[in-house]
C-alpha cells in the first residue's frame, strides 16, 4: 500500500496574532490588550459562571475530540497548533448539527466546536483550515474582547431614552459588528498561515457558499463574482450597507476575495518567509502605530474601491475642497 508524503510546514515559531490580524482588528486589539484589569475581570466572572455552563453543556450532549474519538480531528488540531507555535491548545468538540459550520467560545479557556455538517463536507485539509481558523480567533482572543465591548454596550441602553440615543447605539452595534467581521477575515489569515496552500483555502470557501458542489465550479468565476460585488452600482451600495450592517461575518464570497488580495499583496509571502511579529513584543506594541495602520487600511480600501458610492463620496469631498479653495481666494480679494 502506498501513502502520500507528509507535506513540509513552516513552523512559525513565536509569531504574533498581529501577524495575522487585519489591520481594523489589530487597532482595536492592541488598544484592549492593554486594559489588562478588564479582560482579567471579565475571564473570572465568565469562568464562575456563564462559561462554565457553556462547556458542561458540550460535555455532556457533544463529542470531545482526543487520541481515540475523532483521532483525526485530534491529528490536525495538533499539527496546526505546532504550525502556528499555539502556547496553549484548546479543547475540540463535534457537535451534531445539520449546518456546515464551526466556533470558538469560552474566554477564560476557549475551546473550539465543529459542526459534524461540516466534518462530512470537507476533506483533511480543508478542516486543516477550519481547524486553524478557529485556532487564530483563540490566539487574537476575540472572545474576551468582545464580550468586554458587549458588556459595555449594554451600558449604553439608557441612550434609546434621551433624543438621539438610540442612533448613537446604533452606530455603536454597526462599529461592533463591523470589528467582527474584520475579525473574521483575521482568522481566514491563520487558517491560510497553518495550511499553507491558497487553493486549499479558497477551496473551503468554495465549498461552503455552494453547499459542497466543488466540481460544479470554476475559481474564476468565482472571483469574478467577488469582483462585480465590489463594482456595484449607487443602489446596490446603498442596499450592500444595510445587509451587511448586523452580520458577524463577512459574507463568503467577499472572504475569499480578501484573502486572496492578502496574498496577492505580499504579506502572507514575507511571514512565510519568517518576517512575523513575535510574541514577546506585544505589550511593547505601539496602540498609536496600530491605530495609524488600521486608518491607512480603511483609506486604501476606500480608495482603490470601484464602488460608485466611494466614487461620489470622493467626487463630493474634491467638489466641496474645490469650492472652499475658491471662497477663500474671493475673501482674500475682499
């Protein structure tokens, strides 16, 4: 009987989460990891009480993958957690659920949770990146975060009764949801940095916004959509910001597309190659330099965007700095 070769990992010892993490979560991770009073409060009050049901709950209705059930599951979790030089390796669990999916909970110990949907729908390295995914959320602790800013939201209840409070927490939800989904396109980042493999990656996201059709589909394409996504008209813009305003993630197509254009850009090359962040330096790391690459970010998304309500909004601002230039000259003359 023959095997395929083990295929050769970099082994990307040390590195960082902020290796991984988009630049608009990065911003805001940098700045939290620094209220360390806060997240220690939070990981004792989850781990006495509601974090602690949690797991009881997977303990006794899920499967706990280890060395003899689901021993593969337990095989990737371990290789990826060396790919990745995970400190500390969670605990997994298969849950029966009809829907392909996975998450990670828990703050004071997260662990990760596989749909058994999505165990049958992918192959061993695609899970890989499911697996790695999940692995890069626990490592960015965007569990703890999260939670810290949802239990800051609710402090901001008693804004929906003076005028004006309620859009004030509006926005503050839409600045929430818009940090998870960034969140999201952070651990498609380290699914890819332990895998290795763009067309594996891609290949997952593939997978799961067809329901499991991979032969019915073409790469091109598929981009292709991610591409005409992007390009949309003034209407279909407008209709983009209101759909995707309350979803945590981004948006499958649109995922795939992200992650290529960190691949294509370079970056994920140069931390291959060992020119990563490290661990040992995050409490050193500057929140102002985060902050100033998460705006420089959003800046050149927004402009090299093709989306036509960037086009106007940038169209307007060059109209209304045109017409301050000229107000200025005429009371100069006056």
């Amino acid at each position: 009987m023959t095997t395929e070769p083990v295929r050769s990992r970099a082994t990307l010892t040390g590195i960082s989460s902020r290796a991984w993490e988009h630049p608009a979560d990065r911003g805001a991770l940098v700045a939290l990891r620094r209220l360390k009073g806060f997240d220690t409060l939070l990981k004792a009050l989850s781990g006495l009480f509601n974090e602690r049901a949690v797991r009881l709950v997977f303990l006794g209705s899920a499967v706990r993958v280890d060395e003899r059930q689901f021993a593969r599951l337990n095989r990737l979790l371990g290789e990826v957690g060396r790919t990745l030089d995970a400190p500390e390796m969670p605990e997994m669990y298969v849950v029966t659920n009809p829907m392909p999916g996975a998450l990670t909970i828990g703050m004071n110990k997260p662990f990760i949770v596989l749909n058994s949907a999505l165990v049958d729908l992918l192959d061993e390295e695609e899970l890989r990146f499911v697996i790695a995914h999940e692995l890069g959320h626990a490592m960015s602790g965007h569990a703890v975060y999260q939670t810290m800013l949802q239990r800051m939201i609710m402090l901001t209840g008693v804004l929906s009764h003076v005028p004006g409070g309620a859009l004030g927490a509006r926005a503050i939800m839409a600045a929430l949801y818009e940090w998870s989904r960034k969140s999201e396109l952070s651990a498609d980042r380290a699914g890819l940095l332990a895998t290795q493999d763009p067309a594996t990656a891609f290949r997952v996201h593939m997978k799961l916004a067809s329901g499991g059709h991979i032969d019915d589909l073409d790469p091109t394409s598929f981009f292709a959509q991610g591409q005409e996504y992007d390009e949309a008209d003034l209407r279909d813009s407008v209709l983009k910001l209101l759909l995707i305003e309350n979803r945590t993630h981004p948006f499958l197509v649109v995922r795939a597309t992200e992650l290529r254009r960190w691949v294509d850009s370079g970056d994920y090359t140069r931390v291959l190659g060992g020119d990563y962040p490290r661990r040992e330096d995050d409490d050193a790391a500057s929140v102002s330099a985060a902050a100033a690459e998460a705006a420089r970010s959003y800046g050149e998304t927004f402009k090299q965007s093709q989306d036509a309500v960037g086009k106007l909004v940038h169209d307007v601002a060059g109209v209304l700095g045109s017409m301050k230039l000229w107000l200025d000259e005429q009371l100069r003359r006056d």
